[in-house]
C-alpha cells in the first residue's frame, strides 16, 4: 500500500494548506497519515484539561 505523510506547523493548516490534495490521496487509495508540530503548554495558553484531552487522543 503506498502512503504519504503530511506535516503542518499547527493543527489545520494541513486542511487549509493541502486538504485538496488529502481528498486526491485517499481516493486514489493511498493510507495518509499526517503529524501536527505544534506542542501544547500552561505557557502557550492551553488549559490542563485540553493538555489531557490532546495526550489521550494521540494514546488512542
């Protein structure tokens, strides 16, 4: 199975950046994966719980 991989800065910016070419990628039946580069912190303005919320989904 052929795979490609996209990288964004921040979570939808590989929407807004690239979303056409996801949709041709996955019709063409390619498995897509995607890696956001951004961390979470107190620091950055993110609450505890939303900190929690985004460690649990990337667990699942």
């Amino acid at each position: 199975m052929k795979s490609v991989l996209i990288v964004a800065p921040h979570a939808d910016d590989e929407t807004l950046g690239c979303g056409g070419s996801i949709l041709k990628f996955v019709q063409a039946g390619y498995e897509v994966h995607w890696l956001l580069v951004t961390g979470m912190s107190k620091s950055s303005g993110f609450t505890t719980t939303q900190i929690a919320t985004r460690k649990k989904k990337l667990r699942q």
